[in-house]
C-alpha cells in the first residue's frame, strides 16, 4: 500500500514559489515520460485499476506499474501499488506493440501475470492490449525535515498541473509540516482530489 500527502499548487508561480523555498533541499530533478494500457473494454480501468510504464530521463530507466483501488480524502492518498524494473528497450517496443507485454505473463513478470489473471486481460491477438498514451512530468526531489518531498509539474495535452507529494508512513505528521511550511511561506494550495491518471483520462484540468 502506497500512502502519500498529496497538495495541489493553483499555477507555476506558487510552484516556481516553493521551489525556491526548498532549494537548498534539492537531491535530484527527473523527466518522466507516463504510458498508460488497458484491455480493449477497458478491464483494467472499470476495476479501478492502471497498468503503466514509466520512463525516466531520456530512457536511462523504465519502470512498469500496476495500481489498484486508490482512494484520496483530505489530501492523503492511498493506493495499492506494485512494481518491476523493465529494459528501456523493451518498454518502448511496448508502446509500440502493447501485446508485447503480455509475453512477460508466462515469464518474468509477476505484474503481466496478474493482469491477464485478475484483470482478464489474456492476450488472444494483437488487440488484447490497448496503448492509452500519457503525459509528461517534471519531478523535483527534496529532501527536508525528515521528509522525502516530490514537486511535480505536469504536463498534460490540456493544460498543466502543479502538485507536492510525499510519501510516508505517517501521513498526518506530513501533511502538517508540508501545510505549515506553504502557510508561512504565503504559498497557496488545495488538497488534491484525484491522482494523475485520473485527471489525464478525465481530459481536463481540476477546478
């Protein structure tokens, strides 16, 4: 179980805001590109689930994901996530021909085993997998107070979002410090009411 403090930020000037607030914080700055796939009657998502790969700057990693259930209330998301390193190679023959990933149910891949056995997903013909597309995210990594915080920028066909996350295993303690430092700093934010895959197929910005 994934558990994360998730705040939204209204525009680029409160997000360029708090990241010079935590700039002498920063670890790291990742480009991720998103790829999403769902059965052709949407198995996945009409079970609140998403199947996705994740590539990081310029294809140096690729991750493939699978997340179930998610719920978000008062800023706390929690969501059952699992996760599988893939060659970068393979991930982006993948998006190309989506049935490829099917091919790692009956070898390495504990994810594709779950997807054609939970999800129905079974891979009868090259249409048993559907490439979704995606979105891009820039991902700035602090560390701060104890805290593993993540400031994204998200970019979407439709627009772009901001948002801070951190994931921990006490999310109240979290969401407390990360309230009272955008407080103090005159930062504006709202609690996020849905992740990002829910925003990228919902096709607009939240209000």
């Amino acid at each position: 179980m994934e558990v994360e403090v998730k705040l939204r930020l209204p525009d680029s000037n409160a997000h360029q805001r708090l990241s010079t607030v935590l700039s002498p914080f920063h670890l790291k700055t990742h480009v991720q590109e998103n790829i999403f796939f769902d059965g052709p009657n949407s198995e996945l998502a009409t079970n609140l689930a998403a199947l996705r790969l994740r590539f990081y700057d310029l294809d140096s990693q690729c991750v493939l994901s699978l997340k179930a259930k998610p719920v978000i209330s008062n800023g706390i998301s929690r969501i059952q996530e699992d996760e599988e390193p893939l060659d970068p190679v393979i991930g982006r023959a993948s998006v190309a021909e989506p049935w490829r990933l099917l091919l790692m149910a009956d070898h390495s891949s504990q994810i594709m085993k779950r997807v054609r056995e939970e999800y129905g997903v079974v891979g009868d013909d090259n249409r048993c997998l559907v490439c979704l597309g995606g979105f891009r995210n820039v991902r700035a990594v602090y560390e701060w107070s104890g805290l593993k915080l993540e400031l994204d920028e998200t970019n979407y066909d439709f627009g772009t979002c901001y948002e801070i996350e951190c994931e921990t295993s006490e999310p109240e303690r979290a969401k407390n410090l990360l309230e009272e430092l955008l407080r103090s700093n005159g930062i504006e934010y709202s609690y996020s009411k849905a992740n990002k895959f829910a925003i990228f197929r919902a096709g607009k910005l939240p209000q």
